[in-house]
C-alpha cells in the first residue's frame, strides 16, 4: 500500500458564482426559453429518431 501527501494547489480564479455580481441583470425569459428548448430538442430527438441520452 502506497501513502502519498497531497498539498492543495493554487486557488483557481475566474469563475464566479451567479449572485456574487448584484448589478449583472438576471435573464430569467432567456434562461427559461432555453431550458424548454433544450426539452423540446430532446424529446423531438427520442420521439423522431428514437435516441435515448444518458
């Protein structure tokens, strides 16, 4: 059996969680009609062509 330290590595930046930015405008008729065409794709593709995702 093998036993290894790990240090933590440097901190990562550049992505940011979505409320950490208040004057960034939420796009929630943009977010929906997304979400129901990424539904509408999805359930063309397993009704039309008869794919499954996983």
């Amino acid at each position: 059996m093998a036993s290894t330290t790990l240090t933590p590595g440097p901190a990562v930046h550049g992505a940011t969680v979505h409320d950490t930015i208040p004057e960034h405008p939420r796009h929630r008729i943009g977010n929906a009609l997304h979400a129901l065409r990424v539904f509408a794709v999805a359930a063309a593709e397993v009704v039309l062509l008869g794919k499954e995702s996983y």
